[in-house]
C-alpha cells in the first residue's frame, strides 16, 4: 500500500512536471529573446540570473522585513 503511494505520488510528479514543461516552452515561444538564444540557452542565462541575485540576496538579506526575501523564487 505504501509503495504504490509512492509510486502513484511519483507519477503525479513526473505528471506536473511535464505540464510545467510543456506549459514553460509555449511560453518561450513568445518571448524574443528565447528565440533569438535558443530555448536552452536562453534557460540557462536565466538560471545564472537567478544564481546572481541568490549570491547577492545572501550577501544583502537584512533578515525580516527583507525586500529581497518578497521576490526570491529559491531559497
Ligand atoms: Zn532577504
């Protein structure tokens, strides 16, 4: 019983996982950039992106009450 939870609560996963990619790549569709990059590419810059405003978050994060903590996507 237990097992098959998890296997069903796996596939869920996969499941949204897909939607989420399939939802994300109509979505690059309409952005410039991600055309002009190529899909990877243009993932990848924005994951660095992201990875600079994380290292600048952890330098900066004044605690509670932090800005930056309100528009942080990753933690
Ligand atoms: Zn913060």
């Amino acid at each position: 019983m237990r097992v098959a939870l998890a296997a069903s609560k796996c596939f869920e996963e996969k499941e949204a996982t897909y939607y989420l990619n399939s939802k994300l790549y109509e979505q690059l569709f309409d952005i410039e950039d991600a055309l002009n990059e190529g899909f990877s590419q243009f993932i990848e810059n924005q994951i660095k992106e992201l990875d600079r405003f994380n290292a600048y978050h952890r330098k900066n994060c004044t605690g509670e009450g932090c800005e930056l903590c309100q528009t942080t996507l990753i933690t």
